[in-house]
C-alpha cells in the first residue's frame, strides 16, 4: 500500500497525463422549501487582505493540514494528518490521523493530545489495513466529529465523541472505532463509499466553521467542502454538501448542491449523481492532486464567510514540491457563495523565504479579532533538504530526528493576517 506521499505523486502524475471522470449537473431541482436556509444578513465590504510575515510563529507540534473547530467549552480541536505530534508524546509514534486540542489564543497557545482518540498505527507497506486520514472536524452541542479520508478507496469515514473525547464511536453509534480494512469497508461502514462518478474526487471533506460550538449557524445545517477534478482535467472544482446538525451520522440525509439560482441562491439534492460545482479553480501550473481543500470559516463580527485554499506548485519535469503553492482567499455572505476573490498569490512564500512549500492554510476559527478585521492563518511548510531527503524513508520512530532535520518547517505554522475593508 502506497503511503500518502507516494499516492499523492502517482495522483498527480495521472490527473496530468489523463482526465478523470466528471460530476456534471443534470437536471438539477430544488428540494422542498423545508429547512432551506435563511439568507445571512448583509455585510461590510472585505477588499483584500494583508499577511503579516513579521508576526510569524513555528509551534513545535509537528504534522499537516490542522483542520480546526472551535468547541463550546472554549477548546479548539485540531486534526492532525501524517505527522509524530507533539514532542513529549510517550508513544514517539508517526501518525496518520490524530486529534490534539489548543488551549488559548495564537500567542502563547498550549497544546496536548486528546487522550481518548482512538490510535491508528498501521506499519508501512501493511497491505491488509487502510490509512485514515483526519480531515473535517466539527465541534457541535457536546459532541466532536471527525471526516477521515481513505485515499486508496476515496471513502469517507465519520466517527465521533460525545464526552469531550474520552470515548470514540463509529458513525454507527458502535465502539471502539473500526479502522476498516479494504475488504471491510461499504456503504454501511463508511459515509462516503464507491460513490457515482467519484463525485467526492478524493474524499477529502473540509467542514464550513461558524464560531464557538457553531453559534454562529442561523439554519441549523453544517456545510462540507470536497474538491475533485473537473472532466476534462482543466480545472478543479469544489462540491458542497450540507447536512441538518442532527441528523449529521444519516447519510440518507445528506443534501448535495446543484447550482445558484438567479438570485445567488443554492439548489439542492439528495441525489449525489446531480451535485454540480459551487466554484472551479483554474489548474494552470498547479496540481489538481491532494489540492484545493479550502478552510471556509463565518467571520461574525463582518457578515462574512472567508476561504482560503491552496494548490501545489508543478515544476516542468511535473515533481510537486519544487515549485512555490498557490494561495487564494474568497469571502461570500453564504456558505454556498457566491464566492469573490480578495487575494492571491501565485507563489505563497512565508516570511519571502525561496524555499518555502507552504501547504493547507487553515483559518482559525478561535481566533478571528472581536471586530473581525484580522484573523490568523495556520498551515505545514513542506520546504526540505534535498540530500536528507533522499535518506529518508518510512517515518518511524528510529528516524524521527533525521525526519525533523530533513523537514524543518513541517510544524504548525501561524501568521497574523489583516483584512481591508473596501
């Protein structure tokens, strides 16, 4: 079984040489009036933004992706995808999929492991178990989610705690948690699995944040992102999808967006085979593989949903990693858009440093300023050593240091960014 770097260089190798199958609209309709969502009300203007490289921390929690959620007893949980943790963590183990959780704001924040999340310790090159990877993550009336990705299958898996984290359920309500192996996985054990036309694409799921234990909600829906590649391998296209909070472990009653009508409404279905792209980024020079995952995050005190999201960079030879990311921010005053553009960077360099890889930017949801006009970004740096790189192999715990050395930036990253308004 490939490891996620591997499967991210075979997927980008593939979506560049040949189109993968698309999810187009087809006769899309509108749901039953019940439970559409009110229009959120109307906002200041946001202009642009600005990144303060001069407020530029590194927290010694190593890993990727951080997809965030901020819980109603103040915590911020924090997914975290390959990666050993933190640094006083006994097992010294790499991890998949993992889930800490951060005490206090951006400038002194505080870190441990949530002791009850259930361990996935797969050896390298185990053909009988699958790699979960920790994505979406939702901190909703007492109870935590997590939206696991199998890349080998696509599938989504769901678990979740309802006790702060102490104990962990499958989407079935049974425990321990199941890390299902190929053989094992199906529509009953997964919440996305062998769907139409891979209308998930990879099954990456980012879950729209809306303040402390989702206050901030009006329509009593959770919103999720996933991106895949358009039919014809020109661009990538997010899909959305949206789930009523109480009913978010019924896949039957998960509703999939069609198109904006003429007033920039959404239409929905619940029919997958119907989904239609709520916004498509141009690929260009960029990779459509393990990209385009947004952070979406309700800025309360402007009126605003804001996204950040991200692709990597391709060389000529077609290599990730050896090009500078993309990095783009939206905002909309929906979590269906329609989305305005507000900045971009065709070559996101943290702090103006050359080498930076700069991956996955994450919009805190804990921490966006009272008056809304700053917020602060989080993202991994997979900026490497080229001669430590070639020695390095599985990360295990013999070769944690070596994996430190060979990766100095593939840590939780964070900055200041300020907002314009118009």
């Amino acid at each position: 079984m490939p490891t996620r770097r591997e499967f991210i260089k075979q997927t980008a190798a593939a979506t560049i040489a040949a189109a993968m199958t698309g999810c187009l609209a087809r006769g899309s309709k509108d749901l039953p009036a019940s439970g559409a969502p009110a229009t959120l009300k109307k906002s200041l203007r946001i202009k642009s933004i600005i990144r303060r490289d001069h407020t530029s921390m590194m927290y010694p929690c190593n890993g990727d992706n951080w997809h965030m959620s901020w819980a109603a007893n103040d915590l911020q949980y924090l997914s975290l995808c390959d990666g050993y943790g933190l640094p006083d963590h006994q097992t010294d183990y790499y991890y998949n999929s993992r889930l800490l959780a951060i005490q206090g704001g951006p400038l002194g924040a505080e870190f441990r492991d949530v002791t009850g999340y259930p361990d996935l310790k797969p050896k390298y090159g185990d053909k009988d178990v699958s790699r979960y990877y920790a994505f979406g993550t939702l901190a909703l009336d007492g109870t935590i989610y997590q939206f696991l990705t199998d890349f080998n299958s696509r599938a989504v898996k769901l678990i979740y705690s309802a006790d702060d984290g102490r104990t962990w359920c499958n989407q079935d309500g049974t425990n321990p948690v199941l890390w299902n192996a190929p053989g094992e996985q199906s529509r009953r054990t997964m919440l996305f699995f062998d769907e139409p036309q891979q209308a998930l694409g990879m099954g990456m799921v980012s879950i729209v944040q809306m303040g402390r234990g989702y206050e901030h909600n009006q329509d009593g829906f959770v919103y999720g992102y996933a991106p895949r590649e358009k039919a014809n391998g020109s661009a990538a296209e997010l899909h959305l999808f949206r789930v009523h909070k109480r009913r978010i472990l019924e896949r039957s009653a998960y509703e999939f967006f069609t198109e904006h009508g003429t007033d920039g409404s959404a239409r929905w279905t619940r029919n997958i085979e119907e989904c239609g792209p709520v916004m498509s980024f141009d690929r260009g020079t960029w990779s459509s593989a393990y990209s385009w995952l947004p952070s979406v995050t309700y800025n309360a005190p402007l009126g605003q949903f804001m996204m950040s999201t991200w692709a990597w960079g391709v060389a000529p030879d077609r290599e990730l990693y050896e090009k500078p990311s993309y990095l783009g921010v939206w905002v909309a005053e929906n979590p269906w858009g329609p989305w305005r553009q507000v900045h971009e960077e065709k070559e996101w360099l943290p702090n103006n440093d050359p080498a930076a890889r700069a991956y996955q930017p994450q919009i805190a949801p804990k921490w966006i300023a009272p008056d809304g006009k700053s917020f602060w970004l989080v993202w991994t740096d997979y900026r490497h050593n080229d001669e430590l790189f070639r020695k390095l192999t599985s990360p295990n715990a013999e070769n944690r240091e070596l994996f430190y050395r060979c990766l100095p930036n593939y840590f939780f990253n964070v900055q200041r960014v300020d907002i314009v308004l118009g």
